[in-house]
C-alpha cells in the first residue's frame, strides 16, 4: 500500500458526460502527479500541483483540468468524454523538496471507460 | 526533449532464469532513472532508482546501473520468480531545466515467469 488513495477505482459513463477523479496523498506529500495510461498513447503525464497551485503540465486536453484543494487532496476533471479518453488514470504524489528528485507513490488508479 | 526507449515484450522466462531488460533513454538535462514495476491489477511501485552517472540501484534482486555513455538503465536480475511477473516500466525525471520533476515512460515490458 502507497499511501496514495484514488476514488472511484472503475467509472462507467457515456460520450459527451464529465466526470471527477479524486486524490489524496501520501500524508506530508504536497506534490501530487496526475498520468493517464491507455493503450496507444502508454503512460503519459497530465498535470502536476504542488501545495495547491499548478506546477507543470504534460499532455493534458484542454477538456481536462486538475485542482489541488487546501487539504492537498487533488480532483481530476474530465469533461466532453470521449471513446478515446477511456483510460487507466494514475495519481502519485511526492514531498517535492527543491532541487531534489524524489521518489513518486502511485495510487491504484481511476479505471475510466467510455461508451 | 526527453524519452525512454524499452525493449519491446512480452518476456516469457522459466523460473530461475537470467532476466534483462534493455532501456536507454534522451535527456536534456542531467536525469534521473526510475525502473517501476506493475503487477496485475495494481498501480505503479518503484523498485529502483539511480540519480546519478555510474550508480547502482538496487532491489528485491534486481538491479540496474546509470550508464552515462551509452545512455543505458538496464534492468537485471539473476534468477526470476514466478512472482516477478509483471509489467515493468524504465522512466526518467529530468528536473535540472525546468524544475519539474514529472515522469517520462517507457512503454512497458510484460514479464511472465513460468515455474
């Protein structure tokens, strides 16, 4: 066990809806790393955050975006569904302390699945 | 920019044999490597890492060393378990330009140890 919680575990929804994903941290982590891992594109970073505000962005669709709450918690918003967003999501966090490279722990992720 | 080439699977090996796993990797900057592993039905776990040129990481076995000159991250373990099948993914961090500490993928090599 990470530490890393992911809810829901399995979502099942249709073209053109919007969904949340959530997220909270290994306790004292204030990163949190948001990846998406489909079968053609592989494992990609989306979005990071680090103590509420926005760090870096991968390859996020402008449909998407992320949020880090004070409690450090993070949400996944996905909206405009479609066929191809259906994915395994993956949140990790870290402590993220400057200049160093810390080690990443993966929750077990958001199985999303579009019809 | 930054990318991780992994030896394209699936690996079937029986057990008590010699497993390698290639990876090399482009970076920009001075990176960070990461072997995570993924076991059926679960997120990612770290298994081990090198931050440097000429290190070693090092874990349940397995180990893999930073090649700087040939810009390698090699995945060994001398004798394989049933237990050890799974899929496992070569990444690398490359904070140094950006200060971002994301994580860039590999494609995933299937591991399956038959007894």
């Amino acid at each position: 066990d990470s530490g890393v919680t992911q809810t829901p575990k399995h979502l099942i929804t249709a073209t053109g809806q919007r969904v949340t994903l959530r997220c909270s941290p290994r306790s004292g982590d204030l990163s949190v790393y948001w990846y998406q891992q489909s079968l053609d594109q592989g494992l990609q970073f989306l979005i990071q955050y680090y103590n509420g505000e926005e760090r870096a962005k991968g390859n996020i669709l402008e449909r998407f975006s992320a949020q880090q709450f004070p409690d450090l918690h993070s949400e996944l918003n996905l909206s405009s569904l479609e066929l191809g967003d259906s994915a395994l999501y993956f949140c990790a966090s870290s402590v993220e302390l400057a200049g160093g490279v810390e080690t990443q722990y993966f929750g077990p992720g958001t199985r999303l699945l579009v019809l | 920019g930054n990318s991780v080439t992994q030896m394209e699977g699936p690996v079937t090996l029986s057990e008590e044999a010699f497993l390698t796993i290639n990876c090399t990797y482009t970076a920009t900057g001075y990176p960070s490597l990461f072997w995570y592993v993924q076991y059926p039905g679960e997120g990612l776990q770290l298994l081990l890492k090198a931050t440097k040129a000429d290190d070693k990481g090092s874990n349940k076995g397995f180990e893999a060393t930073y090649r700087k000159e040939t810009t390698s991250f090699h995945l060994e373990k001398g004798s394989v378990q049933v237990s050890d099948s799974a899929v496992y993914f070569c990444a690398l961090s490359d904070p140094s330009l950006t200060g971002a500490n994301n994580l860039f993928f590999g494609t995933g090599t299937r591991l399956t140890v038959i007894p």
